[in-house]
C-alpha cells in the first residue's frame, strides 16, 4: 500500500464494512506511516480492489474503532490484523490464506508469536477455518464493533 491507495482503500471499506462508521483514509494513513510493511492492497494490474492493514498490538486491548492516531506498543506479543476488505470480485480466489502467509512471515520478523483479529459481521466462521479461535473476555471492549464482533487469535505458523 502506497500513499495514492487511501482513497481506493477508504472507498472499499465504506462499501464492506456497512454499518460500522468508516474509519477512513485519514486512519488508513496513520496505520500506513505507523507500520506500512503491514499494509497491502490486492487488485487488478491497475487499481485496488481489495486491502489489508496490521500493526503489532498487545493482546488483552482491542485497538478502538476509528482511532485517529496509533501507538505501536513498546513490547507488544502480537501482530493485529486491523482490517481486512475485499471487493466480491477477489473473493475465492485464495487471498485469505496468501495474505495469511504473508502475515506469518512479518511476525516471525518481529518475534511475534499470534495473530490477532477483530472479525465482524459474521466472519467468525471464516477465520475459524483460518485456524483462528475467539478469545473471551473482550465484550466491553467491542461494543463499537457490533453485537458479534469477536477478538481471535492463532499462533504464527
């Protein structure tokens, strides 16, 4: 992900993540200068049809909604997929388990032993499949995220 993706990017998530408040491209941006090797778009030779944003975080705090601005924790012991957002033309076509890989590959860089997730709208399932497992005590914390909003995790592999 480049600086002329947060458009493209800020557009896909208005368009998946209905009826969450959009985060937007200011976010997107905060999240691409605060770790952007952990922030990448999927699409077509030209254009972006798809993202994925994730930052080391620290297990047992859910990063909040729409945060304007964050702070990479001094020692964290996870790596945080953000947001992830596909056009329906990219689905099926093995994005998850690439983007997967990929996000293995950068914790095992920086030491991180799980990845972690906030899957909504239903997604529980999908990212069960993916090896992820809800992790209970975080309803508080997701309130923002709607009723079956879950926090998952899975060791790096």
């Amino acid at each position: 992900m480049i600086a002329a993706d947060l458009a493209a990017v800020a557009a896909i998530e208005r368009d998946c993540h209905n009826p969450l408040p959009p985060e937007g491209a200011a976010v997107f941006a905060d999240r691409l200068a605060a770790f952007a090797e952990g922030c990448f778009v999927a699409g077509p030779e030209r254009g972006v049809a798809g993202y994925a944003i994730a930052h080391p975080w620290r297990l047992g705090t859910v990063p909040a909604l729409g945060l304007a601005h964050i702070d990479i924790p001094q020692a964290p012991d996870c790596l945080w997929l953000h947001d992830v957002a596909l056009r329906p033309a990219l689905r099926g076509r093995g994005l998850i388990p690439a983007l997967l890989a990929r996000l293995d590959a950068l914790a095992r860089a920086h030491a991180l032993p799980m990845l972690a997730l906030t899957a909504v709208h239903g997604t529980e399932t999908l990212w069960s499949r993916h090896g992820f497992a809800v992790v209970p005590g975080y309803d508080a914390a997701l309130a923002a995220y709607g009723a079956t909003a879950r926090v998952m995790t899975r060791p790096v592999r």
